[in-house]
C-alpha cells in the first residue's frame, strides 16, 4: 500500500503566562494616590490661610524723631553799634570796650587799651593787590602773602601776626567802591586770648550803603576867606593859625596832628594857603572840577614842597601848597599826606 503523506495538524502558537490581577493592590495604589492629593491641596490651602492673614495684619511703622540741633546763641547780639556815616559802615563791639574817632581812622579799644583794632580809610582808584603793594610800608604786607578773606562779602587780604611795626600786627585790607579800608591790630603777647573777640568783630563790619560813593570830606572843617572869595576844607583834627610874622604873606597854615620822628624837629606836616603868581618853573596841568590847577615840586623850599596853583580866569591864582615833600626821597606817610592834600584840593571853591 502505497504510502500516502498525511498533513500534519498546526498547533496554536503558545500564549505567555499572564500572572493573575490581584484587585486589592490596585485599590490600595489608588487609594494613596488619592490621600496624597488630598494632601497637598490641604497644605496648599493651609499655607494660604496663613499668609493671607499674615499679610492681613496691619504693619506698624517704627517712626525716628528727630531733635532739631539747638541754634547756636550770637555772642554780639547784645553789643553796641558804631556807624559812621562818612565812610558807609557799621561795626559792632563789646559794651566795655570803647571807641575813638578821627579823620580817617576809628579805634574800638578795650578798656586797658591791651586791645585796639584801628580802622582807616582812603579814596583810591586802585585795586586790592596793587593798593596793597604801593601803600603798605612793611615788606611782609604784599599782596603775594595775603591770606584770602572776606569782609562784608568783599574779597580782601589778611596777613596774620606779621613783624610789622612795634610788636608786631594783623591786618586786613579790602576796598567798596573806590574807598579802601585797613583793618589793623597790634599783635602784643596776649594776641591769642583776643582772636575770637577781633574774628567776632570782623564778622559784624557791615558796608551801610553799597551803591554810594564815599565823601571823607563831608564833616570837615572849612576856611573861608572873604577878601579873596574862596574857601577850603581840611580834616577835622587840624588846626588852622594865621600868618606868623608881618612880613609873611601866607593868609593861613592848616597843620596836621600828627608827627614822625624824635629830636627837636620831628616831621610834621602841614598846608600853607598864600595868593601868588603863576611861577616860571616845569609845570603840570590837571583840572579840578571846574578849575584849571597847575603842580609842581621844583620851588625852593627848606623842606621841600608839592604846590598847586588853582584859578578859574587865568588871570587871579590862589597857592596851596603841601610840606615837606620829596619825590624822590619821600619823608614817613609822604603818600598819605599828598592823598589828602589831593582832597583839600578837591573842596576848593571860589565864592560865585
């Protein structure tokens, strides 16, 4: 018989083993997943309760007081006033200190005299550092040593405890409107005790009146001569005497107070009026105010002599003339003297 193949039957492929679903472990993986949810939603809202009630709360401010600084007392403010109305300014000092006035100069002392600030004055028409270099005649006063300081908001120069005169000075030099003004203090042995007294006074000087020019001839004397018909001022410390002899044509001598040096003739300066010619002498011509004035230093005189020569037609001439002088060498405080003399000129008037 033949042999016939038979088929052979497929078998199914093999399934892998699927281990069997515990139920119980399922539900409790959901139930902690669950609870930790539930957690942090409990955290959250938890957290948010209490910020929200921390922010609730009112925030008190610490508040730092602070104590204004007491203002300082004004040691001056009980002092007295000293004005003067000729050269614009006021200053104050002390009330047991004193004061002393003169021409050009005012002292504010204290009573034993150990403390005396000396204020003078003049017209210039300089500024601060050539006034200070042509008129001081110390030479350690120039402008290249002075300390920048401030008067009254003027800018001015200080030179503090300088070997000038006797024993020694401070001074402090500023000019206002064509007028300068020198401040000066001996610097004795108990300087130091009254450097806040001079720095106190200082801080009180005041110019009265900023815009106005200064008159230092305002409240001086006046000469008048009514044969002649003028008149002329001079400072109010000198005194006036008539001609010395008959044979002197001078019709008045204005002497000055003040004197320079020691022996039997110390310099001293004085004005002699006389009514003369024009001389034949090297002239210079200026004009003062409406008047034509001729100068000149070369007239024979024992001390030498800066005269003037003033006429208003040409024709009548009226002399004043300054002594001593000597142009090239000059006698003590020869440049203070010809500013006044200048000034004496300046009030010269014949009568109309």
């Amino acid at each position: 018989m033949d042999n016939v193949s038979q088929p052979i039957p497929q078998q199914a492929p093999v399934q892998p083993e699927i281990p069997p679903t515990n139920s119980n472990s399922n539900w409790l993986k959901t139930l902690a997943i669950g609870f930790g949810i539930v957690s942090i939603g409990t955290a959250i809202a938890v957290g948010g309760y209490f910020l929200g009630t921390k922010n609730s709360q009112p925030v008190i401010e610490s508040k730092i007081v602070v104590q204004p600084s007491p203002t300082p007392a004004d040691e001056t403010a009980n002092w007295k006033t000293y004005t003067d109305k000729n050269h614009l300014y006021s200053i104050r000092y002390p009330v047991e200190f004193t004061t002393t006035i003169s021409d050009s100069k005012s002292n504010v002392m204290d009573a034993s005299g150990a403390f005396n600030l000396a204020i003078s004055t003049e017209l210039t028409n300089l500024d601060l550092n050539s006034y200070v270099d042509q008129k001081s005649s110390c030479s350690e006063i120039n402008s290249k040593n002075g300390i920048s300081y401030i008067i009254d908001s003027k800018n001015s120069l200080r030179f503090e405890q300088t070997p000038c005169g006797q024993t020694g000075s401070t001074d402090i030099y500023t000019i206002n409107n064509g007028v300068a003004y020198h401040f000066s203090i001996a610097t004795q042995a108990n300087y130091d005790s009254y450097l806040k007294t001079l720095n106190q006074i200082l801080s009180t000087f005041k110019f009265t009146n900023q815009n106005q020019t200064v008159d230092p001839t305002a409240n001086w004397k006046t000469y008048t001569n009514g044969s002649l018909k003028f008149s002329v001022k001079y400072p109010n410390s000198w005194n006036e005497k008539g001609p010395i002899s008959n044979n002197d044509n001078t019709l008045v001598y204005l002497n000055a107070n003040e004197s320079f040096g020691q022996g039997p003739e110390p310099v001293k300066y004085y004005v002699w009026i006389t009514a003369d010619n024009l001389p034949n002498v090297k002239l210079t011509k200026e004009s003062i105010g409406e008047y034509t004035v001729y100068k000149t230093n070369e007239l024979p005189s024992r001390s030498g002599a800066l005269n003037a020569f003033i006429t208003e037609d040409g024709k009548k001439y009226i002399s004043v003339s300054l002594t001593p002088y000597d142009l090239k060498q000059p006698f003590p405080s020869q440049d203070k003297y010809v500013d006044i003399f200048n000034q004496i000129l300046s009030t010269f008037r014949f009568a109309n």
